[in-house]
C-alpha cells in the first residue's frame, strides 16, 4: 500500500470516529510504516501566554529514557511548538542531545542520528487552529509521505476538535460553578470589567475564568466556548 492509499484510509477512518482512540489508533496504523511512533495533537490559541490551548493526544518516549516529564508541559514550552507562529506549511525538524542539552532545529529534510520528525500547523478560517507533530528515529521524509503526512495530521486534528466539542453524554459538568457563572454573564453581552465588578472578583480572575472555562470546553476562544457550553447543557439557552 502506498502512503497515499494508506492516508486516505486513515482519514475515512477518522471521520467516523466516535472516540479519540479510533483516531490514534487510524494514525499508528498509517505513521508506523514510515518510521513514526511518536505523536502530539494540541489545539493553539494565538493570544494565550504558553500558545497551546488544548493538548489533544501526547504518546511516545519525546525525552530520554529515565526522565521524569509532564508530557503536556513538554508540548507548551517545545521550541518546535513555538516554530509554527512562523511557519505556514509542514517542516522537517530534528533534536540531538550534546552535552547533556536538548538542542532542536528545523531541517529542509531529516538525516542522521537522533530524534526527528515533521510538524504540520493547522490553519482555518480565522488562522492558524492547531498542530500535530509526529517523530521517530528513522523516518521517510519523501515528497508522496510528506504530503501524505500532512493529510492525515490535518484529518487528525480536525476529528479530535470535532469530538472535543460533540455534545457530552454523561450528566457531569465539565464546569465550575464560578466559570458557568462569569462565562453566563459574558454571554449575555456584559464586559468583564462589569462581570468583575458585579461578582466582586478582580478583572484579571474574570479573565482567568474565561481561559480555564476555554481549556476545559477544548476551545480557543470565549465565543466557541460560549456555543459549546450551551451544546453540553453548561449554559441555559435563551
């Protein structure tokens, strides 16, 4: 199978997913062949200080063996994470350890010894929307596999945003209460100086609401928080 007929496999696969590990599992099957085994899928918000919005997925060994890290953690301070502020279509990068320092770099096509991989920013109608890297040891780096790999990242990341906003079947709130609340005054229209005011809170832990509202709903701004809230029974519709 080529890896063009192996990623439109994938992406049929991915769009009827009803769970996330239908689409890690449509992924593995298409990026093992070539050489990858290690994945991140994470959603971005431009205006966020840390830039990652939503870690969707984080599997393989991205540091060294022994190492004790938080895989999330990893994603939002990864220097290849910073790169796709910069970047408007898939690039090759590496990661080589000298002297006991992490040191990564973009490359027009990987070679050599050492961690390395490809990272595909996602791009919508209001910019860039979310990325997925995908690394190994020895990878395939060719013209039909890269395009191949942009495919399927794009699918994956599109197919893990859709599940992340479905309506929720179980009866739990994803919410706190204080978030229902500042993101309910919000969606009727009032400003977070007057929600602030109102609930006796400071601007800046109205705002803090908001994005730990957004982190929860999986969601880069306040209005698709709003939406989804609503979608998941968290705000009353009017």
């Amino acid at each position: 199978m080529t890896p063009a007929e192996a990623a439109f496999r994938a992406v049929l696969t991915m769009q009827q997913a009803s769970a996330l590990p239908a689409i890690q599992g449509a992924v593995r099957e298409f990026a093992q062949p070539l050489g990858y085994d290690r994945y991140v899928l994470f959603s971005v918000s431009v205006t966020a200080e840390d830039l990652v919005d939503r870690v969707f997925w984080v599997e393989g060994q991205w540091w060294e063996d022994g190492q004790e890290v938080d895989a999330k953690a990893y994603v939002r301070h990864c220097p290849v994470t910073r790169h796709i502020l910069e970047a408007r279509e898939a690039f090759f990068w590496s990661k080589t350890n000298q002297a006991g320092t992490e040191r990564y770099r973009v490359v027009r096509r990987p070679a050599g010894p050492g961690l390395q991989g490809v990272q595909v920013p996602v791009f919508g109608p209001a910019g860039l929307e979310g990325a997925m890297s995908l690394g190994g040891q020895r990878v395939s780096s060719g013209s039909e596999a890269c395009l191949a790999l942009v495919i399927v990242a794009e699918a994956a990341f599109r197919a893990a945003r859709r599940l992340s906003m479905a309506p929720a079947t179980s009866a739990a709130r994803l919410l706190t209460a204080r978030e229902r609340e500042v993101l309910t005054w919000t969606a009727a229209g009032s400003r977070q100086a007057d929600i602030a005011i109102s609930l006796g809170l400071s601007e800046r832990t109205v705002e803090n609401h908001l994005r730990s509202a957004r982190r929860r709903l999986g969601v880069a701004t306040t209005a698709q928080a709003i939406k989804v809230a609503i979608s998941k029974g968290e705000l009353a519709r009017e």
